[in-house]
C-alpha cells in the first residue's frame, strides 16, 4: 500500500513542487473541483483537518490565483470556494497524472481485479466515510 501510494502521488507532487505547494494543497484543490461552491466548514469536514491549516493553504492558493473565495448570498459569513482558470488547469493536470497511471494499472489487472480493488478501497474507509462517499457518488460527484 506503501510504495503504491508513493507511485500514485509522485507525478503530482512533482507539479505541486513547482509552485511550492504540497499535499494539502492538491487535496483542497481537488474537493473544490469536484464541489464548486463548497464551504470552508465542509471542506473542513471533508478533509478532517484543522481551520487553521486549511486557511494557511487557501490562503496562498487564494493569493495565488487559484481559488477565489466568494460570499455567500444566503449568509454572508459563509465563503464559497471556486477554482479559477488557473486553477481547474492545475487540478486537471494533477488528475490527468493520477488517471493515467490509473489506468494503465486497470488495464493491466483487468476489470475483475478493478471491481474487487474498489471493494477492498470501500471497505478500508470508516463507515461515516463510506456513507458520505456513496452519497456523493450517487449525486454524481
């Protein structure tokens, strides 16, 4: 699980190096593609970490271009992340690094393998994440 973790982030971390981001910085990038509009509070929940180390990493991605942070219309106290150009480009290429080494991986273990690698993934998740994945899944995320 190790060394194949290790392969699926190196072409992205390699990307990520040259703006000077990291990890964290992948991953909020990654969660507002998929939900544009989403909140700092659910983006907190999704990504299980602090308020203080996710404001460090929008605050640069923010300054960077990257996300813009709107007002909410409904409450103002909200912010609603968006990716801008700049960066929907970036989170397409570090998804376009990951889904290729993806699927030279499925092609090569074959779809029965691939179903039963997805299982074994859903089944290593805690049951609330599980619920929450499956949701998201089902609503077309």
């Amino acid at each position: 699980m190790f060394f194949a973790y290790k392969g699926f982030t190196a072409d992205p971390d390699r990307l990520l190096e040259e703006f000077g981001y990291g990890r964290a910085h992948h991953r909020a990038i990654h969660f507002i593609q998929r939900a544009p509009g989403t909140t700092v509070n659910n983006l907190l929940n999704i990504l299980g970490v602090t308020k203080q180390s996710l404001n460090r990493v929008l605050r640069t991605l923010i300054e960077d271009g990257m996300v813009e942070s709107r007002v909410g219309t409904r409450d103002k106290r909200e912010r609603h992340l968006h990716l801008t150009e700049e960066g929907a480009a970036l989170e397409r290429q570090l998804s376009e690094a990951q889904r290729s080494r993806m699927r030279t991986a499925f092609r090569t273990a074959g779809p029965e393998a691939v179903s039963g690698f997805r299982r074994v993934l859903e089944e290593m998740m805690d049951p609330e994440q599980r619920r929450q994945f499956r949701g998201s899944r089902d609503n077309g995320q």
